[in-house]
C-alpha cells in the first residue's frame, strides 16, 4: 500500500541491494520518549540496512504489549502480524510455511512470552522455526501499566504491585534448555552490539533467540531492577563484541535476504583476545572477539555456567551465548517443492481427476 | 419356527475394549455391505484402551434405513463384564450368541441361546501361534453367524483381502478360523431363531467409508496446503487421514510435498499456526473436538476480525467440558455461532452425509478464502468415526476459488494503489496480498484492534463501526457461497422438519414411519450452512408447525433459528436429545408424536 | 451576550495521553461534584502509554442526567495534535480554551476564544521544578476554567486534598498554578461563552467512585478468600483494588491474612486456580476482559459441568478480538451466555450502577456458592475505569450463604452417607464435602467426564441425561437467587425499555427526553441478571412493543430474549451500537423515535 | 462417600497412623495390563502407607491422559480433581490455598505437562507449588493412541505417525531451569527407587517433580526409544540408591501427613560411595547413596550436566538430582491466618459494619 512506499525521488545512499535507509523504516513510535525498546527498533533498521536485508523477504510478527507494538515502527515494506497476546510462535510457524524463503522477524516481550507464552515460546525452540525472536525484556507488563512479568526478580518491591513473590524466568536459560540453536543476551542500551547480534542472527537458518534487556523507562526503572537503564549499563558484563561480515557485498537475489556465500567453518579453541568466526548456515560469518574468556558458542552446557554465574554473582551476561550453526530450520524437515507453496497453482494443489476412481476403489 | 425375517434386524457384539474385535466387526459389516444390504454399524466404545465394555452395533435394513436402533434382534457377548447386561439387552425372540467359557447365569427363555467354544476352537487350532490367539478368537464369531444368518463366506474373504491390504498370511489365518467357526456351528448348532440375511443388489456402486477419511480426502482434493492439529477424539483419525493420503496423492513427480502437515502442541498453536498459514496464502486447515474448540475460541475471535481464512473441523462429541470422549453429539453449534468474545457472525456448513464431508472438505476452501473468514465445518462422532454406506466421493465440479489476492502483476497495474481492507466491488470481501509477494506496495500490517480500510490502526468511532457494518455485509454476501439447504417437499404435509447432519437417516426413517404408521406426512429440510439463506427462510414460513431435530439437550439450532426468525418463533419446535448415542427414528417419531397428539 | 447556560453543559478536554492531565480533569470533577452539581467524567484514551490524543469529558447537568454527550461546549486544547479536531468538535456558541504555544490557524468565529498561556505561568513560578513543569502545567487550565465558568476554588483544594491524601507539598503546589491560572485570567479574559457553574444541593450524601474500586471492596465484604487474575484494561483496576484495600480490611489484629490474591501466568491459568480455589471452599474470583474470557472457555465449561464455584468479572471492552482495549462495550453478553463447547447455561449479573458493582461484588458469592457454578458479572470499561456519582455503598444486608457444604460433624450424623452429586432436595443442588474434611467418607473424585449422583466415572446415556436435566433444574432454581429487574412503570406508556448495565444513565434521559419533546411515555425494565425471571418475561408480555438498548451491534440481549419469549420475539426491537464510546441519550431518543415514527 | 472407605471388620496390619494398606488404595485401574503407569500408582500406594501419610491430608490431582486416570487407582480417601489436558497446574495451584496443611499429588503425563501443559508446569515450579508433580513419561499420548508427544525422541517413527521432526522435551532439565526445588528422574520398572524417592518428594516442602520413564505397552514399545521397558532396564543409569526413613515410628496427628522430627542437615562434600543424608523441611530425611560418584543434588548446574552427559551419551540417569530443602513454598509466602483459609467463618471473612462509613468516606 502507497505507506509502505519509499519516498519519491529521495535521492539518498542505497546499500547492496539498492534500498535507502529510508526503505527500512516504519511508522513514528508511539511508545514513550526513552524506552528501550525504540532503540531496538531503530537497530533492527539499521541491521536490516547494513545486512542488505530485502524488506519484503521478511515477515514480522508479535504478541501484545509495548514491545510487541514495535513491528509497525521499522520495515513498512514487510509484512506483519501483530497477533495475540503469547501466541506469536504459533502464528509465526504457519506463516512461515507460506514461503518458506522469507524469515520471519518477531518481536515479544517478557510478559508476552515468558508468562501467558511461556509453551508456545519453548515449542517454536524445539521445532527451531526459522526466525529472529526478540524478547523485549523489562521485567514489567508496560502496556498494562506495570505488573510484574515473569522476569520480574523475586523481591522486587513496585509501588502499586507489593513485592513479586516468584522466581524470575530466565529467557536465555529457557532457551537453552529448548536446545533453540542461537542465543544471546544483549542489553537495548548497547546498540553497537545489538546491531551486529541481529545481523548474525538475520543470517542464521532456525530460530535466533535473542533476549535484550530493554529497560521499561515509565513502570520499572527503580534502582533495585536489573532492568532499568543505570542498573543495566552499570552491571553490564559484555561476553563478546560482535561484528558482522555480509559475505558479498554485491545485489543480492530476490530469493534470499541474506548475502549467500561459501561457507567459513568454525575453528577450534580459542585463547583470551582471539578473534573467531562462527560459520552461518548461507556462507555469510559472525565473527566473535573474546573478551574475558575462551567462551566456545558451541557449548550448551558451558552457556548454562555462565549464566548461573551470572545469576550467583548478580551481574548480566551480554553476548552470544550459543550457536549451533548446523540444524536444519522447520520448513527444511518438510521436504517440500521448490516453488513457495503459497504460490503453487490449482494443477498442482489438486490431484488429477483419475485420482478419485482409485481413491473410492480403497473405500470398503 | 416363525416367519423367516430377511434383512431386517440389528447385530450387537459385546467385547472388552482392546481385544482386537473390531477386525471381526468390520469383517461381518463389509460382508453384508457386498452382499448387497444396505447396512450400518456403529461402535459404542468407552474412553479407554483395555478392557471396559464395548459395543459394535450393526443394523441391516432392506429399504435402507440405517440409523441405529436401540433394540438387538441379535447379540454376540464376548465380555463376562457385560454378559448380564447383553443378555437382558436382546429383543424378544432375537438370538444370544456367546462365548462359552463365560460361566453366568442365563435366566431368558424368551430368545434363542447358543453357546460358542471360542477358546476351544481357537486352541484347537495348531497353525495359530499363541500371542495371536486372544486377537483371531474374535473370527468364530463370524464364522458361527455367517453360519446361522446366511452370510456369504467369500464376502468375507473378500473383506479380509481388503482388510490386510491382500496380505496372505493373515487372510488364511483368519479365514481359517472363520470357518472353523461356521463348521462348528453346522454340526453343533441348531437354528431356532428367524433371522437371515439374503443377498440384494441395493449397495452397488457404493462405497464405505467413515467421515474423517472422507473429510481429509476431501481436503486433499480442495488442495489443503497446511494443516496443524492436536491430538483429540474423535478428530485425531482425520488428520491422520491426511497423514496417510497426502503422500501418496499429493507429491510431485520429485518426491517433493505441495502441502506440510505439523501437530502442534495443542490447540491454542494449532488454530495459531492455521491463522499464520491462512494469512499467508495457504488453504490452512485444523481439526478438533469441543474441548479444542474451546481453546481456539480467541484465535478464531481474530481470525474473524483480521479477515483471515482457513477451515476448522470440530467432530463433536458430548459436552459441556471433557464430558463422554467418545460420544456423538450436536452439542457445538451455539458455542460455534458465538465463537468469541464480542459481536461475531460464524460461518459453518453442517455435512449430512459421509459424501457430503468428502464435498465440504474442498469446498469449505473456497468459502473461506472468497469470504476470507474461518469457516467452521460440524461433523461429530458418529460420521468421523463409525463406517458409512455412501455414494463415492465426486471430483469437485467447480475450479478452486482462491479469492481475491493480488500479486505482483496485480500491484503493478493498479500502481500500487491499494487497501488491504477497502470494500472495492461493494460485497464486504477487501482484497489481500500475501507474504512473498516482492512488490514493494504489497506489505500491510495485520492486528486484532481496529483498522481502517488501508490497514492502518485506528481508535475512530466510525472507523470502527464502517469496519464491524462491512464484516456484517460479508456475511450476507456468505449466503451466496454456500450450499443450499435439501428440501424434500410431499403433498399433504402436516408439518416440516429440519435436521443437519448425521441425524439424516434417523429422520428419513422417522418420516417413513409418521407416514405409513401414523398418516403423518411431513416435508424435510435438510440445513447444510448457517447463515441462513432464503430457501431456509421460505421453508419455515411454508410450515405451521416446524420441529428441529438435534443432538444436543438446549435445541441450540432451534435457538438460533428463532433468532434470526422472530416472526415465526413460536412455529419452531425443539426435538433435543442428546444421551452419546446416535440417534434413533424412534426417538424422532415418538417425539413428533407426541407433539402431533397434543 | 446571550442568556447564561447554568450547570448544563459539556466540558472535554484533549491531552496527549500520558501527560498528567488526569489529576488535573478529576479536580476539576471531584470539585463540581463538591460544589453539590451532578457530575460525570469519562476518560476517552487510546490504547497506549504516552503520546497519542487523548480526551476527558465531564458532563455537568443540574437535572442529574450524566450520560456522556456528543457535544463539547467547553473544549480546552492542550494537545497540538488534536488541535484541529478539537476546535472543529466545540459545538457553536462554545467556548475554547487553549495553550497559546500550539501556533495553528484558529478559523471559527462561532464560538469563545480563549488562549492560555499555560507554559508561561509555569516558567514564571519559581518554585516548580524543571522536571515537574510539563506535569503542573494542566493546573493552569484548571485554575483558568475555575475563573470562567465559577468554580469554587476552595472546592478544587479539597480535590487537591484527597487526591494527595492531605500531603502538603503537592497540594501547595498544585494550588499555586491553579490560583496563577485563576489570576491571570481574571486579568486578562474576557468572557464572551454563556457557560456557569452554581453552587447546588444535589451531590449530598454521595460518594464519587469507579466500578472497579466498588466490585473490589463488595467481594471483600463478600469475604473473597482467593483471587487470581492477569493484567488486562480495562480489568486490572478490580484486581489492583483488591491488592490495595485487602490488607486494610480483612487482616487479623496478628497481621495475618484471610486471603491471597495470585497474579497468574494468563488467564487459562486465572481461572484454573480459581476453579481450584472454588472447589476447595473458598470464595473465588477472577476478572479480566474480552481475550481473557475468550481463554477462560474451557475451564468455564468445566466449572459448569463440575458444579463448582467462582465468581468472574468480566469488564468488558471493545471486541472481537484485541478491538479497542481502551473502549467500552457491551459485546460479550451472546459469548458468555454460551461459554463452553457443548450444552452449557450462564448465570450473568448485570449490575447497572457503581453501588451494584459492589453489592453484585459480594453477592456474586452467595450466588456462587448456592448454586454451585460460576457465576459471570458483565460490568465494562465506562463503569470500571471513570468516575461516578454513587449513592455511598451499602453493609451486606444478609448473612452470608456459603451453599451447601458438609463438614467432619454432618458427615458424622449421615454416617458417611452422602453422594457429591445426588439431588437430595429437589432443586438440583447437591451437597458438597471440601478437601481438608479429615472425615473418611467426606472425599469424593471431581471430573469433567460423565459421573453419577455419586461422583463415579460413567458413560451411561441415561446417567448422562439425569445430570444435565439436574443442571437444568439447577438453572431454574437460580432464578430465585438472583437478582430482580428494576422495574419503572408510568401511566399511558407507549411501549417498554429493557436496558442494562452502564447505559442506565443515558435510558434515563432519552425517557426524559421523549416524554418531554414527543410525548412519548415508556415503561422500563432494568435487567439485572440472566436466566430472565418471570417479572422480565411479565414486562415483555405486557408491552407492545420493547426496546433493547445495548451497546453491541448485533442486539446480543435482544437475541437471548427472543430465544426465551418466542411468542413474543417481534416484539423485541434491538436499539444495538457501539462505536466504543459511552453511550449518549440521544442514539436511544433517535433510534426509538425512528421506529416510533415508522 | 461410602465407596472410599476401608472395608469394614478387616483385621489388617497397620501403620504407624492406624491404617492398613487398604486405607491407600483405590479403584481398580482401568488402564492396559502392564502400563508403566499401574506400577507407578502401586508405589504410591505404598509410599504413602509407609510414610504414615494420612490420605485426607492429600490432595490428588491430574490433567487429562491414561496417566491422568490413576488419581483414581489410588487413595479412596483422598479427594481428587481430574481436572483439563494440561492445565492440573493452575488447579492446584489454587486448590492447595484452600487448605495449607495439605500437599497435593499431582499425576501427569508428557503430552499433559510437555506438550500442551509446558507453560502451566513451568509456573507451577517458579511459584515452588507445595505438591508432588509427577510426570509419567511415555513419549507418546497413550489415550489418544499413540501420536508423538513433546518427549519423544527426534527421528523416533511410530506406525502411523511416521517420524517425529522435533527435538524432544526433558522434564529435568525445564525443571531445573525452572529452579523447580527437587527434581528426580526415575524409571517405572524399578519399583523401590520409585517408592523411596516418592517418600522423600512427599516430605518436601514446595514442588517435587518427578519424572518417570513410564512405558506406553500398547503404543511405544519399540526398541528405538527411550521409553520401553526393555530399553529402559538396559540403558538405565542409576544414580543412587535412596532409601527412606520415617523421623517418627508413633501414631501422628492429623495435621501433619508426614512424620514430623527433628532436622537432620546434610553434611558438606561427598566422596564415592559415601551415604549423605538430605534434610527436608519436616525433619525427615532421606539418605543418598553416591554409586557413581560424588553427586551433590544441591548444585542445579551440575544436575545439567548430568543430565547433558547423560543425552550426549544416550543414557538415563536416574535418581535425585537436585534439592533445594530450605525453600519457603507457595502457601508460606502470602503471611496466611492459622486457620485454614476454606475453615474460616463469616464474622472473619466479612469486615465489620463501622468499617463500611470509613471506606465510603475514602470515595471522592
Ligand atoms: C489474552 C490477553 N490477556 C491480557 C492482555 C493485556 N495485555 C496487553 S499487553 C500485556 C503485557 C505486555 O507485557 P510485555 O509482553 O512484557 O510487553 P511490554 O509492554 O512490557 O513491552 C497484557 C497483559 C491481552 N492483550 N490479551
Ligand atoms: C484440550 C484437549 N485437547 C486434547 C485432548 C485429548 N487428549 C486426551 S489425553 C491426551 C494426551 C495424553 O497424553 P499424555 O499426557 O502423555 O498421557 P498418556 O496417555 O500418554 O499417559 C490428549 C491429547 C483433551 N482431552 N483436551
Ligand atoms: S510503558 Fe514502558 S515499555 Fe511501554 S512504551 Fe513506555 S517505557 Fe516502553
Ligand atoms: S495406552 Fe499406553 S499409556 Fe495408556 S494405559 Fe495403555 S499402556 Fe498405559
Ligand atoms: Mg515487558
Ligand atoms: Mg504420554
């Protein structure tokens, strides 16, 4: 539709693929001045933009909830479908069925997926659907005006809501025990890293879970949160800096979002300071730097360590956690035709008239 | 001996659930069915896996009449459990056929009794190994009444092949019982009950076939594309249907699927990935039962309201709440009506027959993506799950209607000046693009809230009132896609009658019977779609007295009936019942009668 | 000038939401309804955080009559983006007030201008601080309208007073802009509109509340023990309430509590905790709105089949779907009434003022109890989020009925003989035992699946029918529970207005109206719960023709009614629509004299 | 009701609460002869009889499934609700606030709790609900006949199912990422270990999850999975033996269903073969016995990689894996009158009348 167009005649500079940033964007946010969650918006533009992204190769979805209203604040010319409150997997599954070539590129927040979505959000990681899931995470219901969410921290004390009796859920956690096949954990505040996250995450075949703590600047800013801005930043213990090399810096086909490019496997061990590529699924490459220690991506188990130490010793954890470059993403295991199958036609959707004589044949 | 009764009475076995019977059942069913009787059979089974009573209930009618009817001119109890009971439960004058190495007390001198050595004649048996032998001891009881009543044994080879898919193995096997069975019966056995089967030709070029199958065949021919489920009876054999025959009918050359079959994690995601997939383009299909239903209820609410289509199957089985799982009932209809919270209108078609699943199973595809809406398709248990006699399945005489989506040429020409939700031809329908479309006008954003026609969000008083107003238009549009109800119409009819669904042979029974036993004719109205369309209308007002059969305890069609037909309320008169079993005519007789002699 | 227009005007005022302008519209509320003028204030606010237009409209009118109208009088501008709109939207001969800063063409001549410079008297204070300016500044328009129209400002402190719970600071500070507001424009405007207010008498003895607020304090003196629920607009406030006076009323002298109320995870798991807690002898509750009852289906439909009580608030907004989260409807009367796959019967309170939210708030529980079965109470979003005039709430004037429970002593005297489900007397209740009963006979085993009067597993068809026949009964006796219509007869009426809920007011005033204007004289039927007892089927028999006004837009009530009084279903003329805005008298006088006319 | 009661005149032996093992029972099972779940439903009978429990004090509670059905098969005396598929969590979430003396016993099975119950299970255990939550774990939906649950193995094929794309549910694992504060895997066919862990879980104060490998014998016998019987027993890894003691031999009140004594604390660091004894808040114990090595089930992290050593290797391990004794539950938090809260009467439910002129005056 004619909002969804680039402006006419802007003459701006244009990425790989020939779009102006302009192309990228969306809608002006109606979420409060500072929320952390605009500035995820703005990095999803930028990322898309810088990764030579087509805008109509992907399909956004959400919940409801602040941060689920964001889909409608960057890429206009994608599609979207802000759905139902904790059930944007289940949609974001059979859209993507449509076209198996598009990717899908959702948005939640932690009420909309770790509380009412908490199965749905744990069975798009089993099925790994090939997607960006962001978790907007501020440990509030922002648009209900300030509940506890079920990363609430137990003792957290709000005004109007007493004290969160319950244990926090830990999205980075829940998504490693899903075995989902990328995770990280970011913080809004840092948009460099956010950037280049999204970019390697935009270029992974399956589900990318990326949890970022976006302080809720109207409901939960108070000092004893994780998920305020002052706290954040303050706490913030970055795991890596991410930098993301689009494997081909020519046009891209319409077919992929991602540059494809031969594949750049993965070495082994690291040491302190070391730079290490990890190899996506098209060719492209995320390449890591270790800041603090030999943290290998590809260790389950050594993502749950860092996490619970991040837990014990009250500090976040920001990077990338896990990545298991290799699953195939759901519509790969479907074995199906070449063309979209939104886009096949009725003499393929239809068996051939002989069909039926031997379809009754079976019927005694 | 009385008068020989030919074709006219119902089998009933008796068997502990899990023990293989339904081999045997369906054996003696297809037997009768190639014999050329017109027959049903329907299986009265409890919700479990081992070991409760279970029913198999065969009607063989002559003149075609093949409701269930409560009373069993023949039982076969092969269950001490239920051994009592099965006894009392036969007709007078019927025969009680068992397994002889149940030891109770048999206390009727009004039926014919024969005992059976089933153990003795299975043991007896070396070729049988024993862990098959609880499974083929079902087959002397075939063999006995294929004996007693005249049931042809190469039919019942013939139903064997089918059933083992050929397999020789266990064909001998069982045939060899089978006649083990009728020899013991030839020399041990004396007939002193009427009842016999003779063959007829009234079942030729029919086929038999069980609702979920016809409904997923029907699908697959309406080019069903995704289909996403949870587990639940009586759905689940549907999509496991589709599992079976996507493959074998819907591959390409390659080896490659035109279609993607998920089981989701329960309903809430299988109505969530049906509405993904459906906005997406896809012909997106789900089936479920009352209690998914329930749990879709807020995605069907936005499915409604974002425009999106795609088809639900609710086999009904007896509610409210988990209530009788494997139990038929209408129960769902005034839930599906109101299907969500606020004002919604529901599409639904209502099959009446095993060929009508096969014809809604495509066709409720293109209802849905003309009316871009969910179309709701109510069967129940009784046609999902039992076997049915039934015309075989048409080939669709109308190409697909895919609605009306725009692709990129389609962007092109109109510049990309378009509304995801502007009423351009007048009819309610909007037109849609779907995700992959590459035009860079294609893209809109979809949301449950309130939207103007160009997609966008809005909190407009009249905004949303053009919105809600256009829905409405719709859904009188919908009128026009849908099946036409079937009238039958005789001279000199007292009252009319309307019914859906698989209480057709009930009625078609009940009227039969109001007219030759009681001089009461009556016209038929066979509802096939709500909304109602003018015939539907006409028929009522046609009528001063109209009574609405239903399987359900609230007459919730009546209700809706009334609704949309205020002027003539009062002529709308309830026939309700629903106690899980399928229905009976003399259910229906009785109460019309009872009304009639007011 | 013309003639002064006292106490009978509108006054809205368009904020970007957000922006604090709520303390600001309820003083200026809080102190008209001190000054003894009826008053209503509705908050019309888009569904977001900061930013987007939003609006507040006080109805001031000397006769009481305090539905919304369409027409602003006053209107005052503080938002450059509804700017235009909202100098469009004064009705002529209206006055508009506005904050000079917003530089946009002003192009009616028809109507009082009047600029504020509302940011320059804020700088200009040098005792507010920076980061509280934009906060205070709508103080200025409160003390500017205070010293157009005639606001006692010793009213606005008192507003001030309660709003900062006797806190000085604020109040000192609030107060200083209002005086400033005040002063400068006595200094500097002229007045030109014909708009006062005047002191009255007519605000004595009320109090001034929300539905949400109310319905939270009846349940706690309706001793709610146990209350789960999930944040949702326009519900949450019920909850919060809840979370807010409990420990202030219902804690022991220890301290301790007797009760808990449990966020939970969404509202499948809100009402599966209530059912639980229900089942367990407590008082239960939940509220939530339109996607929450949506989700709460399935365990409605078990609470129902398994005689279970709990009480669930559903303050509706605008549906289906998502709709408009932060507008009023009544649109899930048609839903609830059918809520659950299967045959199901709602028991529905309808309270139609904020002193029956809260007497509805404990009786809901007697009700509950008795009955054994949810009970549903349709409040929305105009009751539960604005503020209204109330006649002061009332002490429970009956004990408490907890229902039928047998404890450790009358399990003793039956000698352990009693059945969960048997109808011992008559009326379709059963007894029930609560667990904790540490008697060995007092536990039984509750299900969703068929079970008899003893509470075992059974699929027996007439087992199934003897409990929903019982249900039915139980439905019946409900009525004497609930309750009555409140009933307004006058003589020569032409015909009768059934009505329910929050548009009490605006029926009222169209009453007034007609009768005045047109001479049309009507009785009034205010329902007060469904199933319809036989006072509410009297009042339909009685009238010609009956006008059922409600703010959906397919007649929801209307079609329930008619489904009960065929014989009077033409008689039942839907006045249905809904636009998401508080209803206004004049959309009932209009729609009524349209038919009336015809 | 009559039906529930012990049969009358029987001279049976008793327990140290006055009850025979008669006392314990319940209905005859309906399931498959040789279902994992029966065996299961006799340990708790014993369990129970053993431990002293008195029956009223418990609370039984399942979703829906043949492993739902044994709430039935067990217990006459104790009340029960069968409540819906997947969402027995809520209920008795609920349910247990009526009474807070009593603990509730909630039978579930992997399509109730994995499937469509994951988002209840996980917040039943962030709240540490004070209830047994047994999983019965079978890989398949036994009462729907035989599709895939969310536990069956990826690549695992059933008849008519074909195969299953999706990588399995661990019970353990989302318990412990849960913080679920006693986590146990255990095997149907090894009937003791079942019963003593059941002893030790019945003690526990908050949510014991107990996931038993509980063979479908009608439709998942095959040898590819985990969940038969003949695959069990060879694959089964025990990880110790625990064996149960009573604090108290005599008679108990009936306030308390478990033997009320003294706290035993658990002593710090095991070496092989040692015998460590876990305090549980009622003052029982339970006595754990390393086989393999020094297990300490008080680390979560190292019950992760136990049970990531065990999936990598393609075994199960079973026993204790992690307990988290001193862990208020639920009912604790909410500072509840002694009384419980479904005996409370009117004059403490209704505030009294003076209190009404107050709160109308706070109405302006
Ligand atoms: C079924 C349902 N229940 C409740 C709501 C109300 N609701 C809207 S947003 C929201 C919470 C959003 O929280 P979160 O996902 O954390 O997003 P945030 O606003 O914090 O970004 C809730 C409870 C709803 N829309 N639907
Ligand atoms: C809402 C809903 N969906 C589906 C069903 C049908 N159903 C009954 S039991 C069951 C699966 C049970 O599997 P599991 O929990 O693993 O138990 P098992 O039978 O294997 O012990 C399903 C899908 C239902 N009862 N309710
Ligand atoms: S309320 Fe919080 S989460 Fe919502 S837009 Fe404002 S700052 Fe963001
Ligand atoms: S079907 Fe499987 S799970 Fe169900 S009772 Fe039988 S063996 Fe047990
Ligand atoms: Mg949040
Ligand atoms: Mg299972």
């Amino acid at each position: 539709m004619s909002e969804a167009l680039p402006m006419a005649g802007a003459a701006a500079q244009v990425n790989a693929v020939g779009l102006s940033k302009n192309d990228y964007r969306g809608n002006p946010t109606t979420l409060c001045q500072g929320c952390g969650h605009n500035s995820i918006a703005n990095q999803i533009i930028a990322a898309c933009y810088e990764a030579n992204v087509v805008p109509e190769k992907i399909v956004k979805f959400s919940g409801i909830g602040c941060s689920s209203k964001s889909p409608t604040y960057f890429l206009n010319r994608s599609f979207g479908f802000n759905s139902l409150h904790g059930r944007m997997p289940s949609l974001a599954t059979g859209a993507l069925f449509g076209d198996y070539r598009l990717k899908g590129l959702g948005v939640s927040g932690d009420g909309d997926s770790a509380s009412i979505g908490m199965g749905q959000f744990k069975h798009a990681m089993r099925r790994n659907v090939n997607m960006v899931y962001i978790v907007e995470n501020n440990g509030v219901y922002g648009l209900t005006k300030g509940q506890f969410s079920a990363t609430a921290d137990k003792g957290l004390e709000l005004k109007k809501q007493g004290t969160n009796l319950y244990l926090p859920v830990d999205i980075c956690m829940e998504a490693l025990a899903s075995r989902a096949t990328f995770v990280a954990r970011l913080f809004a505040g840092n948009a460099k890293q956010v950037k280049e996250v999204l970019k390697a995450a935009l270029s992974h075949k399956g589900i990318a879970v990326l949890d970022i703590i976006s302080p809720c600047v109207t409901f939960n800013n108070q000092e004893s949160s994780y998920y305020s801005y002052s706290f954040g930043k303050e706490r913030e213990d970055p795991l890596h800096d991410i930098s993301f090399h689009a494997a081909s810096e020519g046009p891209q086909s319409t077919i992929s979002y991602v540059p494809p490019k031969p594949e750049i496997m993965l070495e082994a061990d690291m040491v302190d300071g070391e730079i290490r590529e990890v190899a996506l699924h098209d060719g492209s490459r995320i390449v890591l730097k270790a800041l603090d220690k030999d943290y290998d991506p590809h260790n389950r188990l050594e993502a749950m360590r860092v996490l619970e130490e991040a837990h014990a010793n009250n500090y976040l954890v920001t990077g990338l956690l896990y990545i298991a470059p290799e699953s195939p993403s759901l519509t790969d295991l479907y074995n199906l035709v070449e063309t979209p199958l939104n886009r096949l036609t009725e003499q393929e959707l239809r068996p051939a008239p002989e069909t039926i004589h031997k379809i009754n044949a079976l019927m005694f | 001996m009385t008068q020989r009764i030919v074709n006219d009475f119902s089998i009933t076995v008796g068997t502990p659930n899990g023990s293989g019977s339904s081999t045997a059942n369906n054996t003696i069913l297809r037997a009768l069915f190639k014999m050329g009787i017109p027959v049903s059979g329907k299986n009265l089974f409890p919700s479990n896996i081992q070991g409760l009573p279970t029913w198999y209930t065969i009607r063989v009618n002559k003149d075609g009449f093949i409701a269930r009817r409560a009373s069993h001119e023949i039982m076969v109890a092969m269950n001490p459990n239920s051994f009592t009971r099965d006894l009392a439960d036969v007709a007078p004058g019927g025969a009680f056929f068992y397994a002889d190495d149940i030891k109770l007390p048999i206390n009727r001198s009004d039926i014919s009794i024969y005992p059976m050595p089933v153990k003795q004649l299975v043991r007896s048996n070396p070729e049988i190994p024993a862990n098959l032998r609880d499974l083929v001891a079902n087959m002397v009881y075939v063999g006995i009444l294929a004996h007693m009543i005249g049931i042809d044994i190469e039919k019942i080879k013939l139903a064997l092949k089918f059933h083992f898919k050929n397999k020789e193995k266990p064909i001998a096997l069982n045939m060899s019982m089978v006649k083990a069975g009728a020899e013991w019966a030839a020399a041990n056995l004396t007939k002193t009950d009427p009842f016999y089967v003779e063959p007829m030709n009234k079942t030729e070029g029919l086929i038999m076939a069980d609702g979920n199958t016809a409904a997923a065949l029907g699908a697959i021919y309406g080019g069903v594309q995704f289909a996403s489920w949870y587990p639940i009876t009586p759905a689940s054999s549907l999509a496991e249907s589709l599992n079976e025959y996507l493959p074998m009918l819907r591959r390409t050359p390659e080896g490659k699927n035109t279609f993607a079959v998920v089981q989701a994690e329960d309903e809430l995601a299988a109505i969530g990935m049906c509405v993904g997939a459906g906005w997406a383009g896809l012909r997106a299909m789900t089936s479920t039962s009352g209690p998914g239903m329930s749990l879709m209820t807020e995605y069907a609410g936005l499915a409604y309201f974002a425009e999106v289509p795609l088809v639900i199957w609710d086999v009904q089985r007896m509610g409210p709440s988990t209530g009788l799982p494997t139990r038929t009932s209408q129960g769902d209809v005034a839930f599906v009506a109101n299907m969500g919270h606020g004002d919604i209108d529901s599409l639904i078609l209502l099959p009446g027959s095993i060929k009508e699943c096969f014809e809604f199973g495509w066709r409720a595809f293109d209802i849905a993506e003309r009316l871009q809406t969910p179309v709701y398709v109510l069967s129940d248990l009784d046609f999902g799950m039992n076997q049915w006699m039934s015309e075989p399945f048409e080939y669709p005489n109308v190409p697909m209607d895919r609605g009306k989506v725009l692709w990129e040429e389609d962007l092109e020409q109109l510049k990309g000046d378009w509304g995801r939700y502007r009423d351009v031809d007048g009819d309610g329908i909007p037109y849609r693009t779907l995700p992959g479309n590459t035009h860079p006008a294609s893209a809109y954003f979809t949301r449950g809230t309130g939207h103007t026609p160009e997609a966008r969000y809005s909190e407009e008083p009249h905004v949303w009132v053009a919105k809600m107003e256009r829905l409405k238009k719709k859904y009188e549009t919908a009128k026009q896609y849908l099946p036409r109800a079937v009238i039958q119409k005789v001279d000199g009819a007292k009252f009319g009658i309307i019914a859906f669904g698989s209480t057709d042979p009930a009625v078609e029974e009940a009227r039969a019977y109001l007219e030759q036993e009681h001089g009461l004719k009556s016209d038929y109205l066979r509802l096939r779609a709500i909304p109602f369309t003018e015939d539907v209308s006409q028929f009522i007002a046609e009528h001063e007295r109209v009574y609405v059969v239903e399987i359900n305890r609230d007459g919730q069609l009546q209700q809706l009936l009334s609704i949309k037909h205020p002027q003539h309320a009062t002529r709308l008169v309830p026939i309700a019942y629903s106690d899980g079993l399928p229905p009976t005519a003399q259910w229906i007789w009785s109460a019309i009668l009872e009304q009639e002699e007011k």
